[in-house]
C-alpha cells in the first residue's frame, strides 16, 4: 500500500469513481438524494452552496421512481458517466502539493500553473486512498458561491435564478420543473 495517495484518472468511468471516494461520500450522496426527495423548500435554502446545487440538479435529472433506488454509488457513477461536471476542467488539475498527517492526505491543486482554490482532501479507507467528497463541498462553497453571485450580479437577477442557469449550463436542458418542492408529492 502507497504511503501517499497515487494519481489516478477514471473520466468517464463511474465505476471507477465510485471505487475512489470515501464510505461517507456515499452516504454523503445518498443524504443529498433524501433532500431531493423529500426536503422542503426553506431546508434547501439553508444547505451550504454545493450541497444546494447538487439537490437541485438531483430533482432536475430524475424523477421519484428513478432516484428513489439509488445508492451513493450509483449516484456518483451517473454524476461521472453524464459529466454532470466538466471532466476537462478536472482533468486539466494537477497536483501541486500533498501533505500526508496519518490517514489524511490534503492536496493543494493547479490549473495551468496557478493555484486552485480548492482543496482536495483523500483518507485512507480498506487499504486505499479515497476522495472525500464532503471535504471537497465544503471547500468548493466559497469559490461556487462567488462565481453564481458574480454572474447574478452581471445579469441583473438572484442568486437562485443564476443557480438555475448553472444546472441548465452543465446539463444541457432547460430546467423545466419547480426545483424548490420535493419531489415526493406532499412531502416538506
């Protein structure tokens, strides 16, 4: 077993993906699919950026009988397999630092030679190091938040508008649906 975390690519291949995150990254996504499901508007609201988006886009993409289902895992293979994020962004990362304190590895990361103001965190889990995708929310908040605010600000509308524009962005379809109510009927 690697005493750092080796670099490996898996665009395109959930499979792969969902190998390389943590246990709680997976009931990460599984508690994320419960809030599409299930959690009112104004709970929604109150979810930190990324976790916000990723509900949204959960609601906007399925439907209750299709998300219903799915686990953690299958959840991270359709994120990766529909590149619901830009698989060129990501692969254009590299890795510019790495600090290893146990099983915690934190990676400083770069885009064309600048730094990226994200941190990656990995953990060791059964003998492997794993992305810690709640770590990776947690440090992509502030940088999303600005990014939706600045073109909020630039088009003249709210920030729920701009998020709108950003599910429509990266999916490919115009957002059709109240992204706000549950999706179970009643619920919230």
């Amino acid at each position: 077993m690697p005493s750092r975390p080796t670099r490996r690519r898996c665009a395109g291949d959930g499979a792969a993906a969902a190998r390389l995150v943590t246990s709680g990254s997976l009931a990460r996504e599984e508690k994320l699919r419960d809030f599409a499901l299930d959690a009112p508007p104004a709970t929604v609201m109150a979810l930190p950026p990324t976790d916000r988006l990723a509900v949204l886009r959960l609601r906007h993409e399925f439907t209750v009988e299709e998300l219903r289902p799915l686990s953690g895992a299958d959840l991270v293979r359709t994120a990766v397999d529909e590149a619901w994020y830009s698989p060129k962004v990501l692969a254009a990362l590299t890795p510019a630092e790495v600090e290893v304190t146990g099983g915690v590895a934190m990676l400083r990361v770069e885009r064309a030679g600048d730094a990226v103001p994200v941190r990656l965190v990995l953990r060791q889990e059964f003998g492997a190091w794993r992305i810690d995708l709640g770590e990776l929310a947690r440090g992509s908040d502030g940088p999303l938040e600005a990014a939706l605010r600045e073109r909020a600000a630039q088009a003249g509308v709210d920030l729920e508008t701009a998020m709108k524009w950003a599910i429509e962005d990266t999916s490919g379809h115009l957002v059709d649906k109240d992204l706000w109510r549950p999706l179970v009927a009643g619920a919230g």
